[in-house]
C-alpha cells in the first residue's frame, strides 16, 4: 500500500501488516502511529496557514 512520505512527499510504501512506513527515496521511516501523528501535524499546521483569497476582505 502507498502513503505519501511526510519529508519528501514522494511515495513511500506502508507494509501489509499496517505497522510501518517507509520511503525509498529518502530514507524516512516509521511505525504507522507515529506516521500518523506526523501527517495529522502537517494538516494541523496547513490548515492555521490557510488564507482564503477573496476579494473584499
């Protein structure tokens, strides 16, 4: 199964067993709740940054 790798945003393939990720690429790698905790950050953090673009504000 594929995933997207928290560093270099490429592919990164997590194994069947659901327990761990790991990117080709660049070497990253961890076990799937700690990915877990690293992407739902990123989505924290790109939500706060998010500034709708609309005329008028």
């Amino acid at each position: 199964m594929d995933a997207r790798c928290p560093e270099c945003e490429k592919v990164a393939i997590l194994d069947d067993d659901v327990t761990n990720v790991k990117c080709p690429h660049c070497n990253f790698e961890a076990d799937y709740d700690t990915y877990l905790e690293i992407m739902k950050d990123q989505a924290i953090n790109m939500s706060s940054e998010y500034i709708p673009d609309r005329p008028g504000l």
